[in-house]
C-alpha cells in the first residue's frame, strides 16, 4: 500500500511539472517573434492568466484555424497612424482560418499573389488580413491606410522584437490579464464577471496640464454624462477639422481655446422644430404647410473657456454658427443646439434657456468622465446608441498629474449583470 501512495504521489507530481513545463514553455514561446520592432503603444493580453482565473469554459471551442498563444500582442507601429493596430497568431489550418474570417470578421474579399501569401480586407478597408501556411497577420485601421508592408513584414518574419529586448523584458513582469506598455509608461488591467479595471501612467507631453485643476462648481442633478479636461489639447488635436464641406484651423482653434473643457447630458427636455406638411386647399391645390412639433431631446451642455467672442466670430465665418448663433443643422442635424457666450466662456446647449456659469470647484483630476449608460438608455437619450451601449452600466475614468512630463490614469467600467464576459 506504501509503493503505491508513493507511486501515485509521485505521478501526481510528474503531471503537476508537466503542466507548470508547459505554461512556462507557452509563456516564453508566445514572446517570440509577435512583436514588431518598431511597435510603440503594445496591448499584452494573457490568455494563460485569463484561463487561470476562469477556468478552461472561458475559451469557447470553435473552428478557427489559428492557435491561441498564452500572450496575445496588440499594437501600433510608429510609422503609422496611432488609430492602426496590428496582431500576428500562428496558423493551424489555412481552409479551417479562411472559413473563420468570412465568418466571424466578415473578410468578403480574399487575394492570393504568387508568394502564397492570401491577402483579405472586408467591406470598409479598415480590417486587413494577410496569412501563409504559418502565420496570419491582422491590421485594424480607423484611418484605412495602406499597411500591407507591415502585415508583409510580420509574414516573412523580419523586424521583430527579440525575446530579451528590455520592453519585451517589462511586459513579462506583469501577469495581470491586460497590460499595455509605450515607451516608459505602462499599466495593467484586470476583469471580473461585471467590471473592467485598468491602472497605469500616460504622458503628458503637448498636454500642459496645470497644477491646480477645476471642474463645474454647480452640476445640474441627474446627470447620465458629466466630464471635463484641464488641458491646452495641442497634443491631441494634430491637424484641422475636416467635415462635408467644412473646414476649421487647428491653430487658430488652439488659439482661442484656453485649457478648459466640459460637458454635461441630463434628462431630457422639450424642443419643437419644424415639420413640413401638404394640405389642398379650396382650390385643390397641394400647398405647403410648416408646423411646430414637440420633440424630446437630451439635455446637453459643451462648455470651452477662452477667447470666446474671436472663438465664435470664427466659427460663424466657417458657417458652423449661424447669424442667429446656432450650430449649422447641416453639422449636426439630430437637435437644435444654441450658443452662449461671454468674454472667457462658449456654451454650446441644446437648451435654450441654459444660463452661463463660471462657478468651478477646485479639483484633483484635471481628467474626468462619467457615463451611466443605464440611465441613457431608461431616458432613451441616444436611442440610436442602445444597441451598442447595451453590454455596459457604467464608467468612470480619472486622470491625474503625477509630475510634469507623467499623468497617472484610472479606469473603471462596469457591465450589466446579466452579461457574462
């Protein structure tokens, strides 16, 4: 009996090695050649740590042709758009990943040139692919730029971190489910079944954030959105506006803006505007009619501090503000939205009688957000959004000025119950 609850124990302990073996050799294994070496914001997702939490069902079985890594990297590359993304799997079966494609991201157009290589993009542009017998290479481009010479790269194995570069080093030194690293900033993120959580520091370059931030002293109650920003925006806004037909400087934007914004969205409130009707009148003739109608609209108040009587001058020379001091319909068709000024603040509101306040309140996050999706969507505020708002309950995210180069960020999104991630 002895032999045997030694033999067992140690067979049990030969299972347990192997095991361990086999998530350290899939941890380091998935380092190798995922990254591109000139990747600037990279997104680590660990898929090991994921099933760790949640046990093995957290994977759904599914036909996909590609194998699952114990690291999934998602990244930019810096001589492309920061609004493009890039990702490389390993290929287990190329029919079985074609088949997946179509499938689940829609890929309705498919190429093969005389490398082997099959090239495929779906209807927008914006979603790329390109994959051999080995690898598929994915891009995700809001800005549709031509990106086959990274994904190409990314196939033919060249440019790629190695294994022992210093930020490969630092990603491995996080475990959390989510970790996301760009240049000497990184953070980490985590999940449970009904919330998102993700800490970490961001730059602040081009940003000039001030010591001492502020946000709106009377906020109205109810509020289903309320955010603000204490910053001059030159590192966010890099080009002009462009829109149909209409075209706003970036300079001369940043010029009159002076490092305060906020908006606001509560219940909803009454607006009546104009309905085109035919009636025949005593002769028989079609006749135009134009009738007031009550509608109901959200709530919503955009304030700008700065230079405000030059800011709308500007604006109603763009013809993005009417004569009257309205927002061109043609900008913005869904409400009427009216403007407000005097010589230090602009308010953009879609009511009419909303009365400008420079009441601010002394505050510790020059960046703030909060969103009750649940009380949008009981208003029927957007009802346009309640399909895709419909996973989320809340979030909140708070940024704080850790020194004059560092911004430290904390965010926080909460699902509906009854969405089980």
């Amino acid at each position: 009996m002895k032999k045997i609850l030694i033999a067992a124990t140690s067979l049990i302990l030969l299972l347990l090695l192997a095991v361990y073996g086999l998530f350290r050799y899939r941890q380091y294994s998935s380092y190798k050649n995922r990254v591109h070496q000139h990747a600037s914001l990279i997104f680590k997702i660990n898929i090991d740590e994921i099933v760790k939490k949640r046990g093995l069902s957290s994977i759904k079985s599914d036909t996909r042709g590609f194998g699952v890594p114990a690291n999934i990297f998602v990244y930019t590359v810096s001589n492309k758009s920061a609004h493009t993304f890039f990702c490389s799997l390993p290929v287990t079966d190329t029919s079985e990943l074609k088949q997946y494609l179509i499938r689940t991201f829609k890929i309705n157009h498919f190429e093969k040139n005389g490398q082997g290589i099959v090239w495929g993009n779906n209807a927008d542009q914006r979603l790329k692919v390109a994959y051999n017998a080995e690898n598929v290479a994915i891009s995700y481009s809001l800005t549709k730029e031509n990106v086959n010479d990274v994904l190409n790269e990314l196939l033919e194995k060249k440019s790629f971190l190695a294994v022992t570069d210093p930020r490969i080093e630092q990603l491995k030194e996080k475990d959390a489910p989510v970790v996301y690293n760009y240049k000497t900033y990184s953070g980490q993120a985590s999940f449970t079944d009904h919330s998102f959580t993700l800490k970490g520091t961001f730059p602040l370059e081009g940003l000039n954030v001030p010591d001492q931030s502020y946000c709106p002293a009377d906020l109205a109650k109810g509020l289903s959105i309320n955010a603000w920003i204490n910053a001059d925006l030159k590192g966010l806004l890099k080009e002009d506006i462009h829109f149909k037909n209409y075209a706003l400087k970036k300079d001369t934007l940043l010029k009159y803006y002076h490092g305060y914004a906020a908006i606001e969205s509560g219940n909803l409130i009454n607006q009546y505007q104009p309905v085109v009707t035919y009636e025949y009148n005593d002769e028989f003739e079609k006749v135009e009619r134009i009738q007031q109608k009550e509608v109901k609209v959200p709530d919503i108040t955009l304030s700008f501090k700065g230079n405000a009587p030059a800011l709308l001058s500007y604006l109603q020379k763009q013809a993005v503000i009417s004569p009257d001091e309205e927002l061109n319909k043609d900008l913005f068709p869904l409400y009427e939205v009216y403007s407000n000024n005097n010589t230090g603040l602009l308010q953009l509101s879609t009511s009419e009688e909303r009365i400008l306040s420079h009441n601010q309140a002394a505050s510790p996050y020059f960046l703030f957000t909060e969103i009750d999706f649940d009380k949008i969507r009981k208003q029927n505020q957007f009802p346009l959004l309640n399909n895709c708002i419909g996973y989320f309950s809340k979030l909140e995210i708070k940024g704080t000025k850790k020194d004059a180069k560092t911004g430290k960020i904390e965010l926080e999104l909460k699902f509906n119950k009854d969405l089980k991630l």
